[in-house]
C-alpha cells in the first residue's frame, strides 16, 4: 500500500512538473522599438499603459475629449455589459485605433467595466501579436473589439463603428445576443 501510494505520489508530481512547462507564459506590457513607428506597444496590454509617453499624447486627448452617448451608455447598463467578455485588438500605430480605443475605454470606465473581463491585444502593423491570438480571431483590421459570453462570440467592431459610435454598436450586439436567448426559451 506504502508503494501505491508513494508511486501515485511520484506520477502526480511529474504531472504538475510537465503541466508547469507547457504553460505558457503570457508577458504583459511588452514595447519594442521599431525604425518605422518608434516605440510601440506589441501583445496583451494592460490600460495603464496607455497613459504612458507617448502613447499619452494621443489617448488622453481622445478620451477626454469624445462626448459620450449617455442614452447607448445607459442601455449598456441595462443590457448588462459587464456580464460580457471583452477582447480589443488595436494598434499603437494605428490611426483608427488613437480615436476609437480611448473612446471605449472612456465607455468602459463610464460603465464601471470590470478590468478582468477586458483583454487588449496590441499588435504590429501586418497585425500580428506574440501570442497569436489575432489568428485565433481572424483579426484582419484594427481596432477590432470582439463581444464574448460563455466563450461565444457575439459580435465584433471592426475598424469603425457602423453607428459612428462604439456604444451604440456594443448595445446592438447585446441586443442581438438577447434575442436569441428569448429565441432559444420559446423553442
């Protein structure tokens, strides 16, 4: 019984050994320097970073600056967007991602958005991260923000908001995901 035991024992720690080497490790935060954009933010990011020089220079301005649609905001709410899981895909070098990136976040803190639901992925300019996640997503613009519940996509905006504003694209995402939902009970 002592050797059942004692070799239970040993196969489990090699177990917990190999699961702990094929973790990978994910870095947040990483910048590189490139001859073309200069310093660039590249992979999972977390929002602080974007109050840093010189992202600063263009993120602060944004989001202090957009007006918010407090009407979208408040169906956000209702609609229970921090239920939801959020993956944005942008680029520090990106256009379109210095007007709409600070403007979803400027939504997301007006919605009291959980930081743990929220994943930003920057990437480089052939849109590649270092984790790959962009394949995962079929990201082939930026910024791309991906709405997720139970693993499930939703819906996604890419580049620009078909409504002119982010919020008002996120509400008719989750509108859609409660239609079906009703849909599925009424079967």
């Amino acid at each position: 019984m002592k050797r059942f035991i004692a070799n239970i024992t040993v196969f489990s720690a090699m177990i917990l050994a190999v699961q702990q080497f094929s973790a990978q490790k994910v870095v947040v935060n990483r910048e590189v320097e490139t001859r073309q954009d200069g310093k660039m933010l590249l992979g999972n990011q977390l929002k602080e970073q974007f109050l840093k020089a010189p992202y600063a220079d263009w993120y602060v301005k944004e989001h202090d600056e957009y007006a918010l649609d407090q009407n979208a905001v408040s169906e956000l709410k209702k609609e229970k967007i921090n239920s939801y899981n959020i993956t944005v895909f942008m680029g520090t070098w990106c256009e379109d991602s210095h007007r709409d990136f600070p403007r979803l976040m400027k939504i997301l803190e007006e919605v009291k958005y959980p930081d743990n639901k929220l994943t930003i992925i920057a990437v480089n300019r052939k849109k590649e991260s270092p984790t790959g996640d962009e394949v995962r997503y079929n990201v082939q613009k930026v910024p791309t923000i991906i709405v997720e519940k139970y693993g499930k996509e939703l819906g996604r905006i890419i580049e620009m908001p078909t409504s002119g504003y982010i919020e008002r694209d996120l509400v008719e995402i989750l509108k859609k995901d409660n239609q079906s939902i009703i849909k599925e009970i009424f079967k």
